[in-house]
C-alpha cells in the first residue's frame, strides 16, 4: 500500500504489550511498535477519499453491568471489506463504550491494510487497546480477580458463538491451568475475551468468504 502522503514511522508509538511466555508459563512485558487508531483513519481517509463505508453490524451495550461490544464491517474505495469486532468492559476503562468501538474499528483498518504490521492486538496472546496503559495494567494482574463485568461479557461472546459451558472451561483450562472462569485475574479475563472477539471475527470472516 502506498504511503507517500502519511509516513507511517512518524507516527509509530511504543507501547508495552503483555505476551505469556508458554516457557515459564508466565506473563511478560515487551515494548512493541504500535500505530494508533486515530493514524490508521488519517491513513485510510488519505488514500480512500470516496466510497467509504462504515457499518454497524452488532452491538451490545450494557450499561448495568458495564460491557459494550461492537462489530464494525468497513468498506474502501476499491470495495474491498472488512470486519473487526472489539469489547471493552467498565472496569478497564471509563469511556469503556467508546474504547469498544475504537478497537473494532482499527482492527477492521488492520485487517484493510492500515497499520497490520503495527497492529499488536490484532495478536490473540496480546492484550491491548488504544490507550498507553489502561487501568488494568496499573494493578497487580496476578491478584485482581476477575470482575462481575468480565464475567458477563465472556458468557456474551461464547453464547454468541455458540459454545456450551464445557467447552469454554476446556478453553480456559488449556490457556490458564484453572477450571473455571470465576478463578480467572482480571488480566487473564480480558485476554479471554479478546481471544474470544478473534475467534469470532475468524467465524465472521469464514461467512463473508
């Protein structure tokens, strides 16, 4: 993709990005390159001037319980598409809707082309949004238990994907050595569910094919 009119390295952040290391079984901290959403739209806007199409293809929003989801299908001026979905939860974040709706769309930019390379939560093992540091990762991850909203918001997605109880317990035993969710730290319950969202953009993107 050309890039003449918006230089990509100007606008490149580092950002930490919290990977488990399937060695030690542990939780590591690495810096990584990093294009935030708000430069992947100025990139897309660059190059796409007409024909552009952005629609909501889902949402969940839950003010009571402090989840959003949102799935957003994004179309360029070459008709190419593309879908990304993204949920946040109250507990991570204030502005939990808006951070939901960032994160959808700039991993369906990603997927276009716009910052892929640059694009770390578009990586299952990674958790990251379009924030520094969220409130999540200023506390102790291994203590934080997992919060009631984390907890609605991953029964939500493995509903929406239609996975019984067993099978996300499966899931969870085999990423995080524990047998069910309520024993999940809040860092490891929002690694779940956006491994959770990339599962089901994989399906979405198997229905559109």
């Amino acid at each position: 993709m050309d890039d003449i009119g918006f230089k990509v390295e100007e606008h490149l952040s580092q950002l930490p990005v919290r990977r488990k290391n399937a060695k030690t079984n542990t939780w590591e901290t690495i810096y990584a390159d990093y294009l935030e959403v708000k430069w992947r739209m100025v990139w897309f806007r660059h190059e796409n001037v007409e024909g552009t199409r952005t629609v909501i293809k889902d949402k969940i929003i839950d003010t009571k319980n402090g989840f959003a989801y949102f799935e957003l299908e994004v179309t360029d001026s070459k008709g190419n598409i593309e879908i990304g979905v993204g949920s946040e939860t109250s507990s991570d974040f204030k502005d939990y809707i808006e951070k939901a709706y960032t994160k959808a769309y700039g991993r369906a930019l990603a997927a276009l082309g716009y910052g892929t390379q640059f694009s770390s939560e578009l990586d299952e093992a990674d958790r990251i949004v379009d924030s520094p540091v969220s409130k999540s990762e200023k506390n102790d991850m291994a203590v934080d238990p997992i919060t009631e909203p984390q907890k609605k918001a991953i029964y939500a997605i493995y509903n929406s994907l239609g996975y019984s109880e067993d099978k996300i317990k499966k899931i969870i035993q085999r990423r995080y050595s524990k047998p069910d969710s309520k024993l999940l730290t809040k860092y490891e319950a929002s690694n779940l569910i956006d491994y959770l969202n990339s599962l089901k953009s994989q399906t979405i993107e198997h229905q559109v094919d």
